[in-house]
C-alpha cells in the first residue's frame, strides 16, 4: 500500500517528460522512412534552440583524475582515518548544476575511487562530440586515503599501509556535469551508460528536472492525508521509537541515513 | 518537554558521543520495528480518482504534444507549395497506381521510364490533396488513393509514355494531367494515338479550305456548264 501510494498522485506517472519523444520517436522513424500513404507529420521541427548561456571551459575533455593526490614534497603521504561522516547526510552546497546543462547527482552517499573515474572518462572520451559538448568533473582529486592491512595478517602491529585514494561524497551532490551546443536527448544515452557504471544510486538532473523533483516534494508534504509524519513520530514518541533513533533522525528525520 | 529532551540528547556528554557506526555503502536492512516506523510514515498522497480512460488520456496526450511542433503548420504550407511547383511545371504528369515488388524490379522499371524521357516521382497522398485543394486541379484528388507514383515529363510525348506503360504492367495508368487538361485513362489513350501537331494543322487546314476549293473549282469550269449548273439550282430552289 505504501509503495503503491508514492506513485499514485499528480506526477506519479511522469518520469523525464523531456524524453516522452525519444522512445518511440526513433523506432517510427525507422520503419517509415518514405510512405506514400502515411500521414504527413512524423517530424518533430523545432525553432534553434538559443545556446547564448553556454560558456566552454579551458578543457572540453573530461579532466584525468589522478590515481594518488598531488601530495607536499618531503612529507609521507598522510593516513587518514575512515571519517565516515564525510558520507552522510545531504550534501548542502555542491548540490546545483553550475557549469552545464546537464548532470550527475548521487542520491545516497558514497565514495569514489580511481577505477570509477577512469570508467566514467573512458566512456565521455568516446561517446563525447567535443567540437560542442563540454564535461566537467565537480571534485578535483581523491584525497581520502584508505589504508589496507595485507590479506591474512593477524589484528595488531599499527595501522596498515595506504593502498588507495578515494573521494567520499554526500547524497545529493553533482559529481559530474555536461553541456554545450547539445540538446538533452544527445547527451542521456552517455550519461545513462555513465549512470549504470557508478557502483552508488544516482540520477540524472537537469535545471528542469531539478525544479520539478522540488515541486514535487512540497506538493506531497502539502498533500500528505497521512497525519504519522517521520517527524511527529520522532518528536512525539509514537511507537516507543525514541528508544533506537539516534540524533541524525531528529534532524534529516529519515531522509537521510 | 520533548524538545528539551532532544537537544540534550544531541549535546550530551554521557550519551554516546560518536553515535553506532553508520553503514552508508551497504545499508543493512533496519530491524523489524524501525522497519514499522519507516512504513507507517511514509507520506500517503490522495490516490487518482479519475476513470481509467481519463488517466490514459493524459499520457496519450504528452506522447502526442510531444510529436507537435510550433513550426508544423508553416512547413506543411511550404511543403504543399513546393510539391505544387515542382510537380505541375511538368507538361505531363501521369498518376499510375504502382503494384508491390522488389527493389531490382523496381530499378529495372526506373530505367524503362528513364529510357522514354520520363521521371518517376513518390508524393504523399494527403500532401497531393493538400497542394491540389484549392486551385484548378481539384479534380486529381480521385486518383490520389493507395499506392501511386507519379510520372512526370517536360515535354509532351504521350505516345512515348503509353509506349513504355504497354512495356510494363506494374504500373497502371489512372490518369493525369496534360498540358492543363485532365484526363482519364481512355482519353489519355485516345490523345497518344492522334497524330502530331503538325499533321493534325494541315487536315484542318484541307478540312476548312475544302469547301472554298469546291465552289472555286465550280465558278471556274466551262459557261456552259456553270449555266446548267446555276439552272438546276433554281428548279431545287423553286421545288423547295
């Protein structure tokens, strides 16, 4: 009942209404190439889109991230301790497109390593057109160190040695932004390889979908028949839950782990 | 009361300071009753009262917005208008019903018409109609139905075009336009077996002067039988 009751509502059955062309678009096109019976209008014509906004970075390509930070001369590289608070809870300044048109956002948090970034940059290099399209990283390096004691070895003996570098996000931040002279449909089939290459939940954003997710959130809380909010539970005690919520469920109230 | 208890709760140097260790990567499945809290406060939204059909009409619609355009109408009116001029520039356009076959087959009859002096043309049916709508050749829209092509030629060369139709039975003439006229298929045939311009001129010009040449030829003849000729006409004359 719970899960059915999410997508019932007024914008329950949009999920990305700027491809409601895209599906069938391409597949009628293919069969009707020519037909002298068929009706006229299976072109979509559009005005020129305005690219006036766009400004291209000094780099188009998808910077090489590298494997280990740039680290001061003279200094052993730094380990660092898990710090696992740098994953949680919402991401509250890099979370807005800045540079492009379109995005990466990760809907939990999580951490990225070199492999990931290497995959991700593969895939850009290819399927990217960089006469007018730019991509842009939203993080510079993978300045977490993560230490790993060898494989076997008893408890004890200090802390292991460094084996990788990784960047630890919070959810709802833009790891990865596109844009240029392009339109969102020529630029989803890239970040939706993208998308499924990232071992994290994530989504793909743009200004518009953004706005609408936002609408979307106020008109449920307004809408919302059910009186049992996370946050009257919490404050009120309902069901004993005062017992197990820890302080984070007093302030994300649930939205966030 | 509640409220002084969590702000406590959150700033308190006896209670836990690091909190459990959260599991951010992997998330566990919470236990049973943190699993009830969880589903009793999800937001419960006013469900879709509308009939079924009303539903699927909305998401019909965007499909269908999606396919529209803000400049279809001004292409549709360039397109008619294009596909007018081109088409009707010609001398001839011929409308033949075209039947199915294969590509080869289809080169093959290409090159027959190309052979004649002909050119093969593939118009959309309700881009034809739309064209011929409201000007003189309105009456074309009959032979606008089904698989068609048109067959075009600059020059007028009927006998030629019936000529390579005979050679191939795929295409079926209905009909066309001929030098401003339109006509069916009989007539069409009619107008190819008729002679050339020139040789139709002079049998006009012997059909008119016939009837000069023989009152000429009679007033020039012998008196004698100019008189006789005049007397008889006179006796028909007074017998009438």
């Amino acid at each position: 009942m719970a899960l059915l009751t999410r997508f019932l509502g007024k914008e329950g059955g949009q999920k990305l209404p700027e491809l409601a062309s895209i599906s069938t678009h391409n597949f009628i096109t293919s069969l009707r190439l020519f037909s002298v019976t068929a009706p006229m209008s299976v072109i979509k014509l559009r005005y020129p889109k305005n690219y006036n906004h766009v400004k291209y970075p000094e780099r188009r390509r998808l910077k090489i991230i590298d494997k280990i930070p740039p680290l001061d001369s003279g200094v052993r590289p730094p380990k660092m301790p898990r710090d696992l608070y740098t994953m949680r809870g919402p991401e509250l300044i890099h979370n807005k497109l800045q540079y492009g048109d379109y995005g990466i956002q990760a809907i939990t948090g999580g951490r990225l390593n070199h492999k990931q970034t290497e995959t991700v940059r593969m895939l850009v290099v290819r399927q990217m057109d960089d006469r007018r399209m730019f991509a842009v990283w939203r993080f510079n390096q993978l300045w977490q160190s993560v230490t790993k004691k060898g494989q076997g070895r008893r408890m004890g003996g200090g802390k292991g040695a460094i084996d990788h570098y990784v960047f630890p996000f919070r959810a709802e931040r833009i790891l990865l932004e596109m844009g240029g002279h392009c339109e969102f449909e020529e630029v989803y089939p890239l970040l939706k390889a993208i998308s499924l290459a990232l071992p994290f939940r994530n989504r793909i954003v743009t200004h518009e979908s953004m706005a609408q997710r936002e609408a979307h959130e106020e008109w449920v809380e307004a809408n919302n028949l059910n009186p049992f909010t996370f946050k009257y539970c919490a404050d009120n005690n309902i069901l004993g839950c005062n017992k197990y919520l820890g302080r984070y469920d007093y302030i994300w109230y649930n939205k966030y782990r | 009361m509640a409220f002084i208890w969590q702000t406590l709760r959150m700033f308190s140097t006896t209670h836990q300071s690091m909190g459990t260790k959260i599991n951010i990567q992997k998330p566990r499945m919470p236990w049973i009753e943190r699993r009830i809290l969880n589903s009793v406060t999800e937001p419960l939204v006013p469900p879709d009262l509308r009939s079924l059909p009303q539903k699927c009409l909305e998401k019909h619609l965007i499909k269908q917005n999606a396919y529209k355009s803000e400049l279809q109408e001004a292409y549709e009116a360039f397109s008619t208008k294009d596909t007018f001029e081109k088409l009707f520039e010609h001398k001839i356009v011929a409308i033949c019903h075209i039947l199915p076959m294969t590509s080869r087959d289809f080169f093959q009859v290409r090159v027959k018409m190309h052979n004649a002096g002909m050119k093969l043309k593939f118009v959309n049916n309700i881009l034809a109609k739309a064209a011929i709508q409201k000007s003189k050749l309105q009456n074309l829209e009959l032979y606008l139905t089904s698989h068609n092509v048109f067959i075009l030629c600059e020059e007028t060369k009927l006998a030629q075009l019936m000529l390579a139709l005979k050679k191939t039975p795929e295409l079926q003439l209905l009909g066309g336009l001929v030098e401003d006229r339109i006509l069916s298929r009989a007539k069409m045939q009619e107008a190819a077996k008729l002679p050339s311009l020139d040789v139709m001129r002079g049998e006009l010009l012997t059909i008119l002067s016939t009837s000069a040449c023989k009152t000429s030829s009679l007033l020039g003849k012998h008196q004698t039988e100019l008189s006789s000729i005049l007397t008889q006409l006179v006796k028909e004359r007074s017998i009438c």
